[in-house]
C-alpha cells in the first residue's frame, strides 16, 4: 500500500513538472511574440505617443509601464550600438590616415628636384643651417668671454669656457627677454581641429575620466598606506592588471609619480568646478605651483547650470620651489562631468595631438584630477590623484631629488593643501568678521581686498620668476651647501611693471634646521634687520596687519621703516609642506591710494623679492623632529637703461649681475650667521 502511494506521488510530481515545462514553454513562445510585435513596431515607430503606447499595452496585455520601459531600453541599446560602429569607423579612418602620412613623408625623403636632379629634399638646407648654428656657437663663445672678462672687472672671479657642445638656449639669456615673465608662448597657432581628431579627443578624455573616477573611489587593492604617515601610494602591480598600458618614455630613466590626498574647502562645489575650468582662476587658485596656463580651445562647453560634459584643450606650466628644479610643461585634456547630483569629477589627460611640433616635454599626464563633493555646510570635500610619468633624462638637483621622488613636490597632497590654503584665503577676503589686530590703518573691507588683491599679483610674480626658463648660471657665485646663483635678464610688458630692464637671480642651500623654526625666523620683526637691507639696519614698525588664513603665520603685513619714506608689503603663508615669504618695496602714493580703499592692484609698478622653505625631503630624525630645511631666496632689481640697442646696455647688464649677485651672496650669509649655520 505505502509503495502504491509512493508510486502515485511520484507520477503526480512528474506530472506538475511536465506542466511547470509547458508553461513556460507557453510564455517564452508568448514573450517572443511579443518581442517581435514591439521590434516591428520599433522600425515603423521609434517614439510612440501615449494613444500609441496604451494600444500596444492593450494588444500585448502589458502594462503601460512595461512597454514605456522597453522603448527606453530600445533607444538606449539602439544609440550605444550605433556609437560602437561610428567609433569603430572612426578609429579605422584615423588608422588610416596615419599609414597614408607615414607613407607620405618617406616618399618625400626620396623626392628629387625635377630641374637639376639635385640631392634629396631637406638635405642642403639641414647642412645650411648646421653652418649657421656652428657660427652662432663660435659668436656665442666669443660674448661669453668678454661676459667672463666684465665680471673679473666685478668680482674679481672669472667663469670657465663655454663647452662647445652646450646648446646656444643655455647663455641665450643675456640677451634681453622681451615677453612677458607670465606671456605664454607656444611653439605653433592653433587654428582649427578636424571633427575626426575632436572624435578621438572626447573617447581619450571620457576613457581618461572613467579610469580617475575607479581611482578616486577605490581603495583597496589599488592603494595601500604608508607608515607612519599614513599618506596613500598606490599598488603598482594590482594597478597595471587592472589598467595595463604601455610606458610613454622609452627610456630606462623613466619613472612614475601617482599619488591620492584629501581635504575639505570653504567653497561651494559648483564655484570650484568654474574656477577649474577658468584658466586664470585656474592659476590664481594655484599660483605657487601653476605658473602659466591657458586653454587652447573649448571643445565642449557643458551643460548649462552643471557644466556637464564640458571638453577644453588645455598647456600648463608648472613649477615649484627652486629654479634647480625644472619646469614641466602639459599639453592637455580637462573633462567635467556630472557623476551625481552633487559630485563632479574633472579629470586630466595628455594628448599627442601636437607630436608634429616636437614640443620638448618631458612629462607625460596620465589620468589625474579630482573629485568635487558638495557638502551640506556650503564646503566642498575634494580627493585628487595626481599621476605622471616623467622621463629622467632631465635630471633634478641633487638638493631636491628627495622631494621630488617623494611625490612631495608636485603629488596630490601639494595640490590639496594648497587649495585648502587659497580657499581659505578667499573665504578670509569677503568675512564679516574680523580679528582684532586685523586692519590697523586699513580703513575699509575694500581697501582690505586692494591691498590682498595687490599682494596676490606679487606672490604670482614671484612664484613665475622662480622658474627662470632663460638664464644664465654662474658656478662661481655660489655660498655653500647650494648649487649656484641663477640669473635672468628680462624687459616685463605686464600692466602696472617697470618697463626697464629688471634682473632676476635666485640660489638655493640646505639649512640643518627645521622648516618651523627658519619660517619664524623671517617672521619675527625683531629679527629682520639682520637679513633685509631694504632698511640698511633701521628698526621697523608694522603698520597694518590682515590675516588670510586661520594660522597666524598666514598674514599679509605692510611694514614701514622709522627712519625712511618707504613701505614695504609683505605675505607669508605656510601649509603642511612649506612656506613662503614674499615681499616688495611701494611707492607711499599708491600704499596710501590702496589703504583708503581704491584698488591700485593692476597698476602699481612692483618687483617681488623673498624665500621659499620647505623640507628636505629626507626621513625624519629618530626623535620624530625633522631634518633640515631647504631654502630658496630670489631677488629683482630694476635697471634703468636709455635704450635697449645702445653699445653699453650689455655693460649695465653685467654691473647689474655684478649687483644682484652681491645683494644674494651677502642676504644668503647673513641669514645663515643670524641663524647659526655659517
């Protein structure tokens, strides 16, 4: 009997399955069915109205909601399959092209002249202008001796020969530099871009942004901390199996810098997605690392209100600390997008549209940028990777390899400390309150933004003059623990500068003291008359004092001698990494126009001097206290010449030298007896 029902319940089992199989054979049939009424629909109707919509939904029997989602997904498949095949079109057209220029230009080495049978195309012209950089070579060596000879007159001290093979750019310097200090000057004009190369422009940009945003959210496994400090560096290997590609520089000396930091600024989101995408707010907000920028062409300009999409074609100069550190230069995209309703994340990548100019970069961006979070206080968080590959045949300075190769210099934590810094300055302009000691003789929050408004464009100079792309090097004039005193010669047309000649000259030393403890060196007024010889030794007094950041050593000061009719305006600022102090003498007329508020900023001629100080770079002492520090100080001086062609204007330049060398070499000894590091 049990068997019987055992038997029973089995067949009453395989009976149900065999119906389930039926019904579902049933509804795929019917789903297919319906599939092809909706797909034949489609090619006849791509956007149904809603009478369209209900009457499919009745003869389906599907709800509305279902077909109003299927022809969403339809649009959707249908736009992502059409862009696969457009891109794919694309990418073989540019293929292409670029096989039919290769086979251009080596048709072109074989090209005779049809009139004389003469040699290959090119040929005679490169061995002319061989002729005439040899020639330029033995003239250059001839101005270099007699600049050796004008400086024994000076100094006593002669400098080496020239070595013949050093290339002309390295002594051009003592010709006069007629840009600009901040002029940018590229290699070529832009003046159009094919719609073909705009296609390829936005898939690099998106594909760039795609990858920053898995690095920016992303911890682990792609970054790992490191102790004690606990910063973030990334895991190379799981890093190139997730995003393999190859190197940029071939070259055994090159290497990589990828770095990760946050922090939170006193700004609304959406205002720092513009300034981002401002090129001279771009710089403003970055004026100690940023030197030039400009955007070459807006691809794209976003959506309105959000920014959305948004595609500029961008060069950037950037430069921190020393003139013996390099410059490097980026040829660049910058994408915003939109991710969430309240984060943006714009991202950088360099593009190799201009690899016909042979523009000399040795620096490659490789997908770097930020996310922008708005926050609910009116701040906005902000995470930044900053990721480069840089070929190491130009070589940093021995005093500055650390830092450097630390990702001290130009990581993600410089950027995000110095946003934090400049936001925070900004907020400090427009505050309502204001601490006590705040205005002394300033009378007016207007006149308070002139003169920090003035103080920014001086700190700006500064920092631009730091990088001395032109110039010359003088081994001899040096003081110990540096690499040399580096000098420039240049005519400044920027609005409101003298427009003489103005010579620069900048040295860097290690210092065995701590970044701390130089900084309130410099800050302390008692002091500064054993190293400023504006003053010539006379006591100073502060007459106005604004603070631009919640540190007390963030200030902007005008200081006033007792014995002279002279101002001088100051701004010191330090973050977690280092420090600056800048400083320029001005006119009493326009310190006074600036006080009561009318805002000389654009127009008051003004020549910055000061330091830059930093860490080593080097671990800290075993009692946790750091090790030393590095010092960069830089000064101007204005040089009065009738006319730049006359015989003698390259006799004043070398007084000049002779001049600003005697002004840094003596500063330098100074501060390092004051400090007891002589």
């Amino acid at each position: 009997m049990e068997i019987e029902m055992e038997n029973s319940a089995a067949s009453a089992a395989q009976q149900e399955a065999s119906n389930s199989r039926k019904r579902k054979k049933a509804y795929y049939r019917h789903t297919d069915h319906q599939n092809q009424q909706l797909e034949a629909f489609f090619k006849d109707c791509p956007n149904p109205d809603e009478n369209q919509m209900r009457q499919l939904s009745k003869d389906l029997c599907l709800e509305l909601k279902q077909i109003k989602f299927w022809f969403q997904n339809k649009k959707y498949q249908t736009k992502a399959q059409n862009e696969r095949v457009e891109n794919s079109v694309l990418r073989s057209e540019n293929e292409r092209m670029q096989q039919e220029n290769m086979a251009i230009k080596e048709a072109f080495k074989n090209v005779i002249c049809p009139a004389c049978g003469g040699p290959p195309f090119g040929e005679e012209q490169c061995h002319g202008s061989l002729q005439k950089l040899q020639l330029e070579n033995a003239m250059l060596k001839e101005e270099h001796e007699r600049v050796s000879e004008l400086l024994a007159k000076y100094k006593g001290k002669t400098i080496s020969p020239v070595d013949p093979l050093i290339p002309p750019t390295h002594v051009a310097s003592m010709e006069l530099n007629d840009g600009m200090s901040d002029r940018i000057s590229l290699p070529f004009q832009l003046k159009g871009i094919p719609e073909m190369e705009k296609a390829l422009m936005s898939e690099t940009a998106t594909a760039a942004s795609d990858e920053l945003l898995r690095l920016l959210r992303i911890n682990v496994p792609l970054w790992t901390k490191t102790s004690p400090d606990g910063r973030l560096i990334i895991h190379r290997k799981n890093y190139q199996k997730i995003f393999p590609r190859p190197n940029h520089f071939n070259t055994s000396n090159a290497h990589m810098e990828i770095s990760k930091s946050s922090g939170t600024v006193p700004i609304n989101a959406m205002n720092l997605v513009e300034m981002f995408l401002d090129s001279s707010k771009w710089v403003d907000l970055f004026p100690t690392i940023v030197t030039k920028a400009c955007i070459m062409q807006v691809l794209e300009t976003g959506a309105l209100g959000n920014r959305h999409g948004a595609l500029h074609l961008m060069y950037e100069q950037l430069h921190i600390l020393s003139p013996l550190v390099p410059p490097r230069e980026f040829y660049f995209l910058r994408l915003c997008q939109q991710v969430e309703p309240d984060m943006w994340v714009i991202s950088d990548i360099s593009y190799d549209f201009f690899k016909e100019t042979n523009s000399p970069s040795w620096a490659w961006k490789l997908p770097s940028g930020c996310m922008i979070q708005e926050m609910p206080n009116g701040c906005s968080k902000v995470t930044w990777v900053e990721h480069v590959e840089v070929d190491g045949k130009t070589q940093t300075h021995r005093l500055y390899k650390d830092l450097v190769c630390d990702n001290a210099a130009y990581g993600a934590e410089r950027w995000i400390v110095t946003l934090e810094r400049m936001c925070e300055r900004l907020a400090f302009s427009f505050g309502d309150t204001t601490p006590t000691r705040e205005l002394g003789v300033i009378s007016s929050g207007q006149a308070k933004r002139s003169i920090m408004k003035l103080s920014h464009r001086m700190v700006r100079n500064f920092c631009a003059m730091l990088s001395m792309s032109e110039k010359l090097d003088f081994p001899q004039m040096s003081v110990a623990n540096n690499g040399c005193v580096r000098v420039s010669v240049c005519k400044s047309y920027e609005s409101g500068q003298p427009g003489d000649m103005i010579v620069n000259a900048a040295t860097s030393l290690w210092l065995p003291l701590p970044p701390e403890e130089v900084f309130s060196f410099f800050k302390d007024e008692k002091t500064r008359i054993q190293w400023d010889t504006l003053f010539n030794g006379n006591p100073v007094d502060e007459v106005a004092h604004i603070s631009i950041g919640g540190d007390e050593g963030n200030c902007i000061s005008i200081v006033q001698a007792a014995e002279k009719n002279m101002m001088i305006l100051e701004e010191s600022c330090r973050d977690g990494l280092g420090s600056l102090v800048v400083y320029a003498p001005v006119d009493m007329r326009a310190m006074q126009l600036a006080i009561t508020g009318v805002d000389p900023a654009s127009s008051v001629p003004i020549l910055p001097s000061g330091f830059v100080i930093s860490g080593d770079g080097r671990p800290h002492l075993e009692d946790g206290r750091p090790g030393g520090s590095l010092l960069t100080a830089a000064f101007q001086i204005l040089v009065s010449t009738p006319s730049y062609s006359s015989s003698n204007s390259k006799e004043l330049n070398m007084e000049s030298i002779a001049t600003i060398n005697d002004l840094i070499t003596s500063t330098v000894h100074k501060i390092k007896v004051a400090l007891n590091c002589d």
